[in-house]
C-alpha cells in the first residue's frame, strides 16, 4: 500500500515483504546509490515522538551505520517520516532463522556452536559502538547462502513505538532463546547447553555479566567444534616420541634438524641484507585530475604498480 512512497526523501518503496505487530518490511531502492535495500517501517504512533525519543533513536542508528562486522546487517540510513520510524539497510543474501525452522528442518549442535560464536561476537561490537538490538529473536537472524550468519532487524524496537527501554542483557536472553529453538534441544552437547543457559540468565546471579564474558566463555568451551563436546584432548610428549625411534634413527632426526637451523639462518642473514639495501627511488606523477586510465598509464610507465578503491557509500566528492 506504500509503493512509491519515499522515506527520508531517497528510500523509494518497490514492494512489501511482511507485516507484523511492530510494523512492515518493504523492498526499497536508495536514490542516493541506486541500491536495493531492506526497509524497516514501525507503526505510526497515536502522537508524534517528542524530540528526546528522535534524538536517542537518530544517536543510536547513527552508530549502527558506522558498523562495519561481517555478522551485522549494513545500515545504510534511519530516521522520522510520514509519522513512523524508519530504518533503511542492506542484508546478505540467505534465510532467516525462523523461516528456515519452520519448515522443519533443525540444525545440527555444532552449526549451533557456530552460529552462537558469531552472532555473539556481533552483540559485542554492537553493544561497544552503542547500539542495543532490543528485539532478538529467530526473525533477527539471516543464515547467509555463502555460509555464516548476520544479526538483522536493528533499531527494529526503538521504530515500533514506545517500549520498555531496551538493554545489552535483554539481548543475550534473546539470543538463547533463538539458538535453543534452532538445536531443538541442546541436551545432547553439555558444553552448548551450559552456555546458552548462562546465555538465558544474563544479568542474572549465574548468568554473563555481558556479551564480551560470553564471547570468551564460548571460546573456551568451543576450542574444536568437530570435537565431542567435553572431551579430553590428547597429548603427546615429543620426547617420548623421539626417544621411541631406533638409535640410528635419532641420529639422523638430529641431522635433519641442525641441517634446517643452518638453513633459516642462512635465510635471515639474506633477508637483513636485502631490508638493509637502500631501496630504489622515484619521484611519484601527480595524476589527482587525471583519468583513471591516463593515471594508471603514467604511474606503470614510472613502474610503479596501481589499485583502485572506489568508496562503499553515496554521496563522496
């Protein structure tokens, strides 16, 4: 019933994908860079948000579009328009979590443990540039078709109207409760299961103290995700196994050894010769007006080698 309409004055609505209690998701196109992108509209309000509420909100998604983490979706603008929050992104191609549970299908504990290891790591960064999710569920998580997953729906609470004041606890609990529904039970993986239940107690005598305990906890307890959960790691003396070879074969594990430290040394001297030659000098064209080709052209013919960086975001001089 939106299509057309323009939020923000560049996110221009093609076409509607959900509607739910807290508002619509539209399929959006940014004039500013001509892109594709998520749009995130919360139910207008009875009455406008007072200027407080749109600064809080304008602070936090500010920060949420300086982000830059593989796990989290790329916010590309937010703000106020048409009497509703909105929030504008760009999300990795994939399913999300609780469409991909509700056709049955039930993941395994160690996609668990992965997924757990990630979108964890992606509340930490979240939470250290300032920005609470505040509503996490399976709905907030992508599973991305080229593997590994991104939390999504961010500012999703602040834009739905007004709410309990959202918190960095609240988004651990939800975490659990997201990742428990996906393994259908972890009771068959001990070290999963005490995590998410420190998971679910967030805040609580028990429970994290916040995402960056989590995130060292869950690198402990999942040092090898291909292990059985639990168990004891193997270790070998390198003496008892040296000692466990026939004489003759000592003495030619002792030969090979000296013959590769004489080796690297030989190595070393001829890298500190090389990094204390003076290298070649030249004087670098200045091709800041020029053309890409014609710049390209006049640095190879100085044999100096080019590379190209072209900005990720709309508008740059």
């Amino acid at each position: 019933m939106a299509v057309g309409r323009r939020y923000g004055g560049r996110y221009e609505v093609v076409d509607q994908t959900a509607a739910g209690s807290t508002g619509w998701t539209f399929v959006a196109v940014d004039h500013a860079s001509n892109d594709e992108v998520v749009l995130e509209v919360g139910h207008p309000g009875s009455e406008p948000p007072d200027a407080a509420a749109r600064a809080r909100f304008e602070r936090a998604m500010g920060a949420a579009a300086r982000m830059d983490h593989a796990n989290v979706e790329r916010v590309r603008g937010a703000g106020y328009d048409h009497g509703s929050f909105f929030v504008a992104s760009v999300r990795p191609p994939g399913q999300r979590l609780d469409i991909v549970l509700a056709s049955g299908r039930a993941l395994t504990p160690v996609e668990v443990r992965s997924l757990a290891v990630e979108l964890v790591d992606a509340l930490v960064a979240c939470h250290a540039a300032g920005v609470v999710h505040g509503d996490l569920t399976a709905e907030s998580v992508v599973l991305a078709d080229g593997g590994g997953a991104a939390l999504i729906g961010l500012g999703r609470a602040a834009a739905s109207g007004p709410a309990p004041t959202p918190s960095s606890d609240g988004d651990l609990v939800g975490l659990a409760g997201a990742l428990s529904a996906a393994v259908g039970g972890p009771r068959e993986d001990p070290a999963l299961a005490a995590a998410l239940t420190r998971m679910a107690a967030a805040g609580a005598p028990g429970g994290y103290r916040d995402a960056a305990e989590a995130r060292d906890d869950l690198a402990r307890r999942f040092v090898d995700v291909d292990a059985p959960p639990d168990s004891p790691r193997p270790r070998t003396s390198r003496r008892t196994v040296v000692r466990s070879l026939p004489l003759a074969g000592q003495i030619g594990l002792g030969l090979l050894g000296a013959i590769a430290i004489c080796g690297l040394a030989t190595f070393a001297v001829g890298r500190l010769g090389f990094r204390f030659s003076e290298p070649p000098r030249t004087t670098v064209p200045d091709v800041t007006a020029e053309p890409q080709e014609v710049a390209a052209a006049r640095l190879t013919a100085e044999e100096l080698s080019t590379r190209f960086q072209h900005p990720r975001r709309a508008p740059v001089p």
